[in-house]
C-alpha cells in the first residue's frame, strides 16, 4: 500500500477496534480510560491509516541537526494512555519514524510498505517525539520506544531524547536547542488545562 493511501475500509474498521481495545487493558481506572478513549475515538473518526506526515509540531525548527537532543513536554495521563494504545509491542512502545510518518512497529528490521500502519496525526506525542528524531537524525528517521517511565528513546543508541511530565510544562529544549528555539525561550504560551497542550490563536483545544 502507498504510503498516501488508506487502508481498505474493512482493515481500517478492524485496526481501530483493536487500537480501542488495547486501550481498555492499559488500566484498571474506568475513569480515566474513558476519558483517553473519547479523545481518541474522536481522532479516529478521520484517520485512514495513511503515511501523510504531519506538517508541523510543537517542536518544529527547535532542534540542533545532529545532535543528541533533551527535550521535555506535558501531557496529562489519558494522552499517555492513547501513546501506548497506538503501539503493537508491550513493555517499551516501538514506533518507526520514516519521511513519510510514524508507524507502529514490532521488528528489528525493515517493514515493509504494505504492511505498515501509521499513526501520524492520532498522538501529539508520538508526532513530536518524531519530528525530534527526525531534527536529530535526518528525514531518513528511525525507530523509537516509549518506555516505562513515559520518555521517548532512540531505539540507535538508547538515548532518552523526550521525556513526558505529568504536569504543564511547555515544550522544552533542555539540551541541543537549535538557534530559532534559543531565540524564542523568552516568549511563554498558553496551555489547556486538561491536556496541557499549547492551544492555538482560537484558545480551543484542538487534542480534547
């Protein structure tokens, strides 16, 4: 399958049950997965298994090229929950980031195209952390794991590049910041006080 094109409508039904239904396994807080499924059942509702990659994220153009990056962002439990209901591995989340999106990934090797399921556009988490390691790596990508304690990892060389707050801490460049993020450190942005995601000119969430 092209990475531009969908998956065929009785294949793309059956993957968005069982992304569901791995969401209602992650806890035994019926509270809290339903509010991750809400949120993510609303993204599903235009998803279609594509491989278009996000055009920008919230760490767009902040990143130095080349470098072993440190980079920390808020997100409340339930977007953590839908990071580990996208993935197919259990214990560390693999995901595979290539230059035409993210997919979720269960191999050391190559995967091939028609066998991909990408989930740009479901995880603003997941899109971040991709968009880093492309910054750091080059378009090319890779593979990364999202661990036990909610950090994104380079899968090349196990370098924890994002690590995810449970509390409202703006996208952050510790290490590696690139100069238009250096440039910009003084400006503050207002967040959603639910998902603590930066909220756009609209001051509508466009996660919740």
């Amino acid at each position: 399958m092209p990475a531009s094109e969908g998956l065929p409508l009785t294949q793309l039904v059956e993957e968005r049950r069982q992304i569901m239904s791995r969401l209602g396994r992650l806890s035994d807080d019926r509270e809290l997965c339903e509010a991750a499924a809400q949120r993510l059942e609303s993204r599903l509702q235009s998803w279609r298994g594509s491989g278009i990659a996000r055009a920008s994220t919230r760490f767009k153009n902040k990143v130095a090229q080349g470098v072993d990056a440190i980079c920390r962002v808020g997100a409340d439990r339930a977007e953590i929950l839908i990071v580990r209901a996208l993935s197919i591995t259990t214990g560390e989340c693999q995901f595979t980031v290539s230059m035409n999106g993210v997919f979720a990934s269960d191999s050391n090797g190559w995967t091939i195209d028609k066998t991909r399921i990408y989930v740009s556009g479901l995880s603003p988490l997941i899109d971040d952390a991709a968009d880093i390691l492309r910054q750091m790596r080059g378009p090319q990508g890779g593979r990364m794991f999202f661990d036990r304690e909610d950090s994104f990892l380079n899968a090349r060389n196990r370098h924890r590049f994002l690590t995810v707050d449970d509390e409202a801490t703006p996208p952050t460049v510790l290490h590696g910041a690139s100069r238009v993020a250096q440039t910009a450190r003084s400006k503050t942005f207002p967040t959603c006080t639910t998902c603590f995601q930066i909220l756009p000119a609209t001051g509508q969430c466009d996660f919740c």
